[in-house]
C-alpha cells in the first residue's frame, strides 16, 4: 500500500493506468522547484489533473506558482479531507470549484 508520497529532488511519473495511481492517500509537492510541474501544471490546474487518484485524502500544491484550477480540477477526489493551497498566486477560485469535495475537513 502507498501510504505517503512525496515528490522530491527529481520529479516523479506515476502513469495513469498504474495501480499505484488507486492506492495513492497523500501527494505532497510543497516547496517543490522542478521544471516538470511547470510543465505539467502550467501555472494551472485543469479537469483531469488528478484523474484516477481516487483514494487520494491529502494533497499538498503548497509553493507552485499555481494561478488558476478550474471547477471541475478536484472532480475525481471524492475522498479528499485536506487540501493546502497556500503560498500559490491564486486571485479568484471557481465559484463551485470545491462542490465535489464533500468530505473536505482542511482547506
């Protein structure tokens, strides 16, 4: 079981079909400085970001320069309890960006 992750020094590919995706419960990228984050997360995170992390109850996008999400980027995290987006440069959030997270505690 995958218990904690966290994406350091070198970045991380997990692809989408593993099973590694489903058992996943934290993802922590805080303080991350890594080229590929751009790269995937251009600044923004889309629908389907997080596709297929459904055991997913921690996510930690401290630091990343985010600016914007859509309403539909956290869609898939159904089992989501805490959710730090601090330190990012984020202005506006959708108006129901969050309605999927029912089981939301921490944000």
């Amino acid at each position: 079981m995958v218990g904690f992750n966290r994406l350091g020094g070198d970045s991380i590919y997990i692809p989408r079909e593993s099973a590694m995706r489903q058992q996943m419960r934290m993802l922590d990228t805080a303080e991350n400085i890594f080229d590929e984050l751009d790269r995937i997360f251009k600044k923004k995170l889309e629908e389907g970001a997080f596709l297929g992390l459904v055991n997913l109850e921690g996510l930690f996008l401290r630091h990343c320069s985010l600016s914007s999400i859509t309403t539909f980027t956290f869609r898939s995290l159904k089992k989501l309890r805490s959710l730090w987006l601090d330190e990012n440069n984020l202005i506006t959030l959708p108006d129901k960006g969050f309605q999927y997270l029912s089981q939301l505690e921490t944000l």
